[in-house]
C-alpha cells in the first residue's frame, strides 16, 4: 500500500528548498510566515546576525479567531506598523512553504498597503 507523507512533511521540503534562494540582511529583511489552524504568525528575521527584529502573530494581537483571512489581514497591517517604526521599508516574502493564497497572501496583500514593499 502506498503511503502519503504528511502535508507538513511536504511543506517543511518546499520551504527548505525557498530557504536555500533565499535569505534576509539587516538593510533587507526576511519576512517569514507560519501558519497553523488556529493562528497566524509572522516575524521579520535578519539572517546573517541570527536574530528577529519584529514579530506578529493572532495570539499576540488577542484575535478570536486568528485563523480566519481577517485575522491574517490584522497581521499583516500589525507588522508593517512594526516594521515602520523599526525602519525596515523593504522585506524579503518566505511564505514558509504555504501556497501563496488565503490567509498568506491576505497577511502579504495588507502588509503591502500599509508600507512594506517585497
């Protein structure tokens, strides 16, 4: 009987694989996406140093329901104000093995309208 690998263990592979094209410096961040069922998390990470400048999630902005596109949507707007206040205008997108659709690409969409360009 063939057996189907999880849809995380696919997930992890794509995201290893955008991992090794891309990677974030202090003047041009990376902004990584984690997703799970019930909340949405994002972080903007400088690589080279190993440290995370600003972060953002559904649990942290105390959204009922973190996993909906609108909970993504006040995400994405919390870390662009993030963003703006630390001086970080542009940004590398990881949408951490996610398909660019749904809940990632309304965090990434309200980001973009509130001042992050990636």
């Amino acid at each position: 009987m063939i057996r189907k690998e999880s849809s995380n263990v696919s997930r992890q592979r794509r995201h290893a694989r955008v991992r090794s094209k891309i990677s974030g410096t202090k003047e041009m961040p990376r902004l990584n996406v984690f997703r799970s069922n019930s909340n949405i998390f994002v972080q903007v990470i400088d690589d080279v140093a190993q440290n995370t400048l600003v972060s953002s999630s559904s649990l942290e902005l105390k959204i009922k329901n973190g996993g909906s596109i609108e909970g993504a949507k006040a995400v994405g707007k919390d870390i662009a104000e993030k963003c703006k206040k630390a001086k970080i205008t542009k940004v590398v997108f990881d949408r951490g093995g996610y398909l660019y659709h749904g809940r990632v690409k309304a965090l990434a969409e309200a980001a973009r309208e509130n001042g992050l360009e990636f």
